[in-house]
C-alpha cells in the first residue's frame, strides 16, 4: 500500500512564493537584484491547538490564520521590491487591508444582494427568483474580477508565481525530481488550490442564499454576511473531501469546474520563477523534517 503524502499548500507572493506544511513554512522572494531571500517560520499556537483537528471549525481557524500569515508575506514581498522609501507598513498597511476586505465584502456579497433586492421590490419578481439572480451575478462578478485583473502584467506575473507553486507541488507529489526543467512538465491545477475554494464557496451561497425567504431591509443583508462563516467552513471541508477522493468518479466531476477556473488564475512560470518556487518548498521541507526529528527526539526522551 502507497503511504499516504503530506498535505502541503501555498500561495503565490509578488516575485515570490510562500509554501507551507504541517509544522513550519518558507518564503521565498527574489530581490530586484536577482538575489532569492528566504524567510522560514514555525507553525506554532493556533497550530498546536485541538481546533485545528475538529470538522467545521479547523476550517474557520485556519482560513483566518492562514489569511493573516499571506497578507504578512505578501506585503514583505512588496516592500523587496519597493525598497526603504517606499514600505508599506504601520497605519497604512492597515487601512489598505480594511479599505480592500471592505471593497471585496460590499462587491461581491452587498451589491449582489442589492441588485437582487431591488428587482424583488420593483418587478415583482418572487423571492426565489431575486435570491437566484444575486447567485448568478455574484458568480459573474468573481470570475470577471480574476478574468479582469489578469490582464494586468503585474498581476500576470504573481499568477505565474501561482502556476509555479502548484507545479512545484504537484512534481513532489508524483516524485519527480525537484529542478525547474522537470518540474515545468507539471500541471499548473491543483484540487486543493484557494480558486477551488473561492468557487466552491460562492455556488454554495448561490444555493443556499436562493432558498431563503424574503427579508425585510437591513437583514437581506445582515443574514448574507453571518452566512458566510458556516459556508466558508463547509466549502473548506468539501475541498479538503474532494482533495483526499479523487479517484472516485463523482469527486472528478465536482473538481472540474474548480479546475478550469484556475487556468484563469495562474500563468505557465519561467524556469526562473520555477527556482523561487522549488527554492521555498525545499526550504519547508527541511524545516518540516528537523521539526519531525525534534518531536521523535523529545518523546524519546521523556520515555
């Protein structure tokens, strides 16, 4: 029997990747000089906690961790590239992380929702119908923000640092040998990627924000955002499901849809962003077996 691999994940960072494990995680970022720096760190706390093991709630926990952990290395990435003068930190950083978690919450939960309110009021159109047509169009929105943004070079660039880090991933996976030229063969979908959850998460609130009856003002919206707790927690364990059954034909055709959004959100990697990618994965890796070596150490020790 084939022993079961490690679960491992990441995202990309501006001219960089971030890649995580069980017990530690590794950035690494190249510099406008060509030089690639490394940043390591231990999964502690949270980490260490029985929520992380319990259904439904580990899911909630973790996204939230793992949001704080991104946007950290994404804004140390950033300010590689910007230099002294022009780091973003402090009151400033703050701000741009509310300004955009507002942005996103009011485009693609409130404005549907009102779009759908207002044709409920104004053409008489049922309840069901109203809640199908914000569905829809909070659907609509999210792949054509990600369609949108592509197009931009510099976020072309950090997708291309997404295709490396599902390359990377699932070269490991398959067991093959960790260089640029061979992980490039990979493909750049991954079951576990965040675009499957996102996708997950808004056709679950399609389905379930359609069955829910009219609601008078203020709460059309209120019960929307509460709602998106327990759908973020049920969509991560449905990707975690699918991830770890995908032999299994019905698994296959739900992680399709998920599949196919991600070619809008990742780019085929140069073998120079191939080697930041295979550079923070090796370095997780390692960090991942001293860990292991140190916990086995321990309880020998205690015995």
């Amino acid at each position: 029997m084939t022993e079961k691999l490690p679960s491992y994940g990441g995202q990309a960072l501006i001219e960089g990747v971030l890649m995580r494990g069980s017990k530690s995680l590794a950035a690494a970022m190249r510099k406008p000089d060509g030089e690639i720096v490394v940043e390591t760190k231990l999964l502690t706390g949270i980490y260490t906690n029985p929520l992380v093991k319990t259904p439904f709630i580990r899911g909630l926990v973790l996204l939230w961790d793992s949001l704080g952990i991104g946007m950290h290395y994404l804004t140390v990435s950033a300010n590689l590239q910007t230099g002294e003068d022009e780091k973003l930190e402090g009151p400033a950083l703050y701000l741009t992380l509310a300004l955009s978690l507002t942005i996103g919450i009011g485009v693609f939960f409130l404005a549907p929702a009102g779009v759908g309110h207002l044709v409920m009021n104004f053409l008489g159109w049922s309840s069901w119908l109203s809640n199908v047509l914000e569905g829809v169009l909070r659907l609509i929105f999210a792949i054509g923000y990600i369609w949108g943004i592509g197009k931009m070079p510099d976020i072309a660039r950090v997708f291309a640092y997404h295709g490396a880090e599902h390359k990377t991933i699932n070269a490991f996976e398959a067991g093959a040998d960790m260089t640029p030229e061979s992980v490039s063969k990979y493909s750049l979908e991954h079951p576990r990627c965040g675009t499957a959850f996102l996708l997950t998460l808004i056709i679950l609130s399609v389905i379930v924000f359609a069955f829910l009856g009219p609601l008078p003002g203020i709460w059309r919206y209120i019960i929307r955002l509460l709602l998106i707790f327990p759908l973020a927690s049920l969509a991560y364990e449905m990707i975690r499901f699918s991830s770890n059954h995908l032999s299994n034909p019905l698994v296959q055709i739900f992680v399709k849809p998920n599949m196919a959004l991600q070619h809008l959100t990742t780019r085929e990697p140069s073998l120079e962003i191939l080697e930041v990618s295979i550079i923070a994965f090796q370095t997780m890796l390692e960090q991942e077996q001293i860990q292991t070596a140190k916990a086995v150490q321990l309880a020998y020790e205690t015995t």
